[in-house]
C-alpha cells in the first residue's frame, strides 16, 4: 500500500464498488500504511490527526476537502472519467 501505483488500484476499485464508507475505510488502510501512518498523512496534509481518524471511520462524514487533502498526501489524487 506504499506504492502510489498500488495503492491507486486498490482505491479504484473500491470505489467502483460505490459503497463510500467502505472507500473511506481503504483510504484509511493505505494511510496506516505509510511511514508514520496516519499521524503522518495528516501532518503532510495540514489536518488533524484525531479529525482525520473519524473521517476515514465508519460512519465518519469527510468533507471532499479532507479526501482530496488526504489522497494529496498519499500522492494520489482524484479523477474523472466518462462512465
């Protein structure tokens, strides 16, 4: 979940799936992943840890700036495409 290529994968197909909470939760695997896991996705981003953590939680409620911040981060970012 490292590998930016990988991890862009992985997130793509979850999210083809539509379930967003489930899309939360993988951006929130690959985070932990990182060196220095989340604390540190959220240093980079310029967010809260603690925020963060509830926003890629079950249930949270991320604001698409918290998403985009955070995927930034990862060195991903969002796409769109014709269906």
């Amino acid at each position: 979940m490292r590998d930016p290529e990988n991890a862009a994968f992985y997130l793509e197909q979850i999210l083809e799936g539509g379930d967003m909470e489930l899309f939360q939760e993988a951006i929130r695997h690959v985070a932990k992943a990182q060196v220095g896991g989340v604390a540190g996705v959220a240093r980079k981003a310029n967010l809260n840890r603690e925020n963060l953590y509830d926003a890629l939680s079950k249930g949270g409620k991320p604001q698409f700036d918290t998403i985009n911040k955070t995927l930034a981060a990862l060195g991903l970012r969002i796409s769109i495409t014709a269906a």
